[in-house]
C-alpha cells in the first residue's frame, strides 16, 4: 500500500451478501473519487455503481434513484423514491424519453424520500423503475455510465478520497443494493452477472414482480386472458385465390405490347384476355 492514503475498511452496518464474492475481482490501484455533489462525512455502501476513467485513475458515482410508488404523468410534480439514494436539489432525472429536474426533496417519511419536480416527469413510472442522473432536463442523456461498482465502503471527506473499485462480479442480488443500477449501466458492464431484479424471498414465499412494458416479470391474469381469446394459428394466414365471388390473390400477368394499329388490335386484345385469365384476374370460363 503507497504511503499517504489509507482505504476506509470499517465493516458496513450490514454484513448481507450482495455478491458471490469469491467471483469478486478489483481494479488495479486506487482510484481518485470525485467529490462533487456528494455530502461530506456520509458514507457511499459498497457496490455504489462507479464511473470509473481507466486512464486518469478517477472515479465517479453513478448515480441513480428507483421510484418508490408509482408516478403517473399528467400535471404531477411529485415523485416518491426509496430511501438512501444520492439525489440533490437541481439534480436532472432521467430514462432516455423523459425527464425532470428536482427542486426540493423531503426526508421525512421513513419509508421513502419525497422529490418535488420542477415540471411533470412527462410519462407513467412504475415502481422499481431506476432513473439516472441526466445530463438535461430532457433527460436523453446519461451523465456518466457504470462500469464498476464500488469494493468497500467509503466516506466522503474533505480532500481527496481513495477508492478500490470491482471490475467483475457474479450472482449479484439487486434487491440487497442500497445503490441501484440502470438498465443503461447492466449493459456497460458484460463482467457483472445480476441475478433476476424483481424476485424477492420471504421465508418460504417467493415474489416475482408482474411484467410491465418497461421491465420483465409475470403475466398479469388481464393479458393471460387476452392470450386465451386468439384463435389458434391466427397468425398463420393464407391468401386464397380469387374467385368470380370472393376477394382473393392474384399474380401479375405477363407483358402485352401496345397494339400498332389496328389489325394488330384483334390479336394484342385476345393477348391481354388470355394474360388476364392465366393470372386469374378474370374468369376462364
């Protein structure tokens, strides 16, 4: 260990795995931690998602809210995220369609963090779904993107901070995060292997999350029921041929030349007859 810097490893209030840490690999050296908007004297958990530059040796928080409640659109500047996230005041939210920016956020409740926006999010959000800090308020746009995930527990202090960074991990339990990670940085990171997001264990029972257009999960019983009401193979459609009666398919019929006067007019019409009714446009008898 270099002189001058020492790695904060006070043991973490919880001691639940959230990865098979025999799969855990670190990045090379220290890295450099950026500072900037995060509270000095509060503690980043281990596995915050981190943006790390590979060359400079710095790092940057990832971060990420997930919504508490569902937030649906509609002249609502109200959104309730879980507890713990790194939100601040003037932060941009968003999910690459949408976003908004945050004007206040109320700690009170023990259950969720209350943000008030500065405008409508622009869309419905389901519960559990995980926005990114945004470069704008059009929210198009990541501000960074992870690519690793925090070793140890780490305290924001004045000065700089130093810390070890995971570049691989497998049978990560999302649930047992304190930090989130966006679909956006899964997929910026081909080392890390998440298990299923929304399945979740109670003793004996097992929760698993129905699907939404936004996330996988169950069938709901509505669209089971939707399923169970097409007729089998209606997707398997065939085109019959037209009849003197019925709508039907046709093909082309072959090329005839204009007539060139008109002897030739007689035989180019019987011609065009016999294209039309090999091709089936009309009737052969």
């Amino acid at each position: 260990m270099a002189a001058g810097f020492k790695y904060n490893m006070e043991p973490e209030p919880s001691i639940e795995e959230r990865y098979d840490v025999s799969t855990g690999v670190r990045r090379r050296g220290p890295y450099k931690l950026d500072t900037t908007n995060l509270v000095v004297g509060s503690f980043l958990p281990s596995f915050t998602p981190i943006a790390a530059d590979l060359v400079k040796k710095t790092a940057q928080v990832a971060i990420r809210v997930e919504v508490y409640e569902k937030f649906t659109t509609g002249s609502n500047t109200t959104l309730k995220i879980k507890k713990n996230s790194l939100a601040y005041v003037g932060m941009h939210l968003g999910n690459g369609a949408h976003g908004a920016t945050i004007n206040t956020i109320d700690k009170s409740d023990n259950a969720f963090d209350k943000l008030t926006l500065a405008a409508d999010f622009g869309e419905d959000l389901e519960a559990g779904t995980v926005l990114y800090e945004a470069t704008a308020v059009s929210g198009t746009t990541p501000k960074v993107i992870a690519n690793s995930a925090l070793y140890a527990r780490a305290k924001v202090e004045e000065g700089i901070v130093l810390v070890a960074l995971l570049m691989r991990a497998f049978e990560i339990e999302p649930t047992k995060l304190i930090m989130p990670f966006s679909d956006i940085d899964k997929a910026n990171m081909p080392h890390f292997q998440f298990n299923a997001p929304d399945v979740t264990q109670s003793g004996q029972t097992v929760s698993v999350a129905k699907a939404s257009s936004s996330q996988d999960g169950l069938m709901s019983k509505e669209d089971k029921a939707k399923l169970d009401g097409i007729a089998a193979q209606a997707n398997k459609f065939t085109l019959s041929a037209a009849t003197s009666s019925a709508l039907g398919g046709v093909k082309q019929g072959v090329k005839v030349d204009d007539a060139t006067g008109q002897e030739d007019a007689h035989t180019k019409l019987n011609a065009l007859l016999a294209s039309l009714r090999t091709a089936g446009v009309i009737a052969t008898k």
